[in-house]
C-alpha cells in the first residue's frame, strides 16, 4: 500500500467558469489557472502522483506549456490514471476535504464522486468528498478563493 497527500489552491476570478470535480458549477466567480483550474481534480492527481512517488502536476503538466492552456483537468485526470496503471497500480481509495465559503458543494458531491469513479475505474464508495468553511477565517474565510486536500491510497495491480 502506498499514500499520497495532494492540496491546492485557487483564488476566484471574475468572468472565469468554476469548475470543481470536472463539473461545472453556476457561479459568478470562477478560478483563476492555467487550465481550467479544477483545484479539486488537482489536489486528487496530486496525491494520486505523490503516493506513486511520481512527482506532481507540475512536473507531468507545467504551467509554461501552451498545451495545457485551458486544458480541462479531467483530460489531465486520465493521464494521471493511466500512468498509474503503466507502474502497477490501481487506486483503493480517494478523500477529498474542499474549504470553500462558496458556493455551497452539497447539491453536485455526488456528481463529483460519479465523475471520479469513473475516471479512475474505482467504485463510487471509493471517493469521498467532503467539504467545510473557515468560519470567515483567512484567505478562504474572506472569500478571495478555495483550497483542496487530497489523500489516496494506491495498491499493487497485482494484489
């Protein structure tokens, strides 16, 4: 069994999408990013590559390349899982914790968790999704943008 922490964060952005758990969610803010700056999906991939001890997204998905430009993360998300699956893993289980003032995330969790099932080829029961404010605290509490951890537990394909 491997373990990986993944956490990212960013700040709202006016006239831009959000997009959170590759869904888009009606808001008058969304993220600012390079991509389509999904923190969630970003945070998943980062403790997904990080428990395979294969670096960051940073690394596989720099922020310098032209090619990544408004690139939706769940097309990143894929690549993460089969680079994953080319080393002899398969992922036991996802938890995310979102810290967000806004918008409220209950009404499309289970979206999310649909969503990263199936990328991932795990069952639904495998993602979790959790989210809480900063009771008005520091950057997220004065709404200036969202921050995501990410914890996930990677096996050996041949367990």
């Amino acid at each position: 069994m491997r373990v990986g922490l993944g956490f990212d964060v960013h700040r709202f952005k006016v006239g831009r999408p959000l997009i959170m758990g590759g869904i888009l969610i009606p808001d008058e803010t969304g993220l600012e990013g390079h991509s389509d700056a999904d923190v969630l999906l970003h945070a998943v991939m980062d403790a997904l590559l990080g428990a395979a001890a294969l670096g960051d997204i940073g690394d596989h998905f720099p922020d310098t390349d032209e090619q990544y430009r408004g690139v939706s993360s769940v097309t990143l998300l894929r690549k993460v899982a089969f680079l994953l699956k080319e080393c002899g893993y398969r992922i036991g289980n996802i938890d995310v914790m979102v810290l967000a003032e806004q918008p409220k995330l209950a009404p499309y969790k289970k979206n999310m968790v649909r969503l990263l099932a199936r990328e991932l080829l795990i069952g639904e029961k495998d993602v979790s999704i959790k989210a809480t404010t900063m009771e008005r605290m520091g950057f997220v509490g004065r709404r200036e943008g969202i921050a995501v951890e990410a914890v996930a537990l990677l096996l050996s394909s041949e367990d």
